[in-house]
C-alpha cells in the first residue's frame, strides 16, 4: 500500500496555505491528522467547517463524543489528540478513562450522553432506544440528539482518515485500557 505523507505548508495549495497559517496562529501548530486533509483541495476547509460548526452541545459534552467514538474506532491518534484536549477542558486522568470506557459516575447527565454516543457509534446509528429515552431523560433534546451525530460524525471521519493514513502521532499517547 502506497504510504501516506505529513504534507508540509510549502507542499499544499495557497487555500490550504491560509488555512494551516490559520490554525498555526489559533492552536500554535498544524497538527499531522489536520495537515493530511490537505492533500485534497476542499477537505481541510470543509472538515474544519464541520468540526468547528455551531452546536446545542458545550464544549466538554463534545469532548465525550469525540472521546467515546474514537474509543469505539480504535483510533489512537484521535484518542491522543482529545485526552489532551479533554484535560484542558478540565476533565481529570481518571475522567477520560471512565468516558472512554462508556460508563461515567462523575456526571450523571454526560454518562446519558456517553452512552447514546457509544451506542450509535457502536450500531452505524441504530442507538438502543432505552439509551435514547435516557438521554431526553438527562435534559437534552431532539436538537441535541441531532447534534451528538454531528459530532460522531465528524469525529468518525477523522478516525477512518488515521485509519487509512498511519500518520505520525503529534500527541502525548493516551493510555492504553
């Protein structure tokens, strides 16, 4: 199989130029997984217009989603990138784990939440209907519920792209469950 390369600044289109010197100004780096979108025309603009999308859900309920889905995908790249993120939303080390193993006991409202997501992951979309019931339960709505599959979906997205690619590592590694 043909292998897939870190494109560098130099090596993309002007558009992806101002889209890397973009995230270099907003996060101090083009991270690898970003850098690879770049290889296509419009796929770094486009996901990067998904991933930072207006949404129902704060920051740290997206941080579960992205969590759990990588989990359930197996991506380590994906898994490394959001435990790092995950503990500058202030999630603690033993957090993360509980959220990547599906089952929260620190907030009961996130282990609603962690739970639909694995679940629709886990089944292509057909979430376990009690999961969803318990969801609504926790306080979210349907809008939420549309927007938790926006989120899998991005977050698959990225993990079938590492999937395909391999690519280097630009984070701490996340421990291993």
């Amino acid at each position: 199989m043909k292998s897939i390369t870190v494109p560098t600044r130099d090596q993309v289109s002007p558009a992806n130029q101002a889209l890397f010197d973009n995230l270099t100004k907003n996060i101090g780096s083009v991270p690898n997984l970003f850098a690879v979108y770049a290889h296509s025309e419009n796929a770094l603009g486009s996901y990067l217009a998904l991933s930072n999308a207006k949404t129902s859900l704060r920051a740290k309920e997206k941080e579960v989603v992205n969590l759990i889905v990588s989990q359930v995908n197996g991506c380590e790249y994906c898994l490394a990138a959001h435990t790092a993120i995950s503990k500058m939303q202030g999630f603690t080390a033993e957090q993360i784990i509980e959220i990547r193993r599906g089952q929260i006991s620190f907030d009961s409202k996130l282990d609603a939440l962690v739970k639909v997501a694995k679940s629709i992951a886990e089944n292509k979309g057909h979430a376990a209907p009690e999961l969803v019931e318990n969801f609504f339960a926790a306080g979210y709505n349907e809008g939420s519920l549309i927007d938790v599959v926006m989120v899998v979906g991005d977050k698959t997205i990225t993990n079938y792209i590492y999937a395909l690619t391999s690519i280097p590592i630009d984070f701490p590694a996340a421990p291993a469950i």
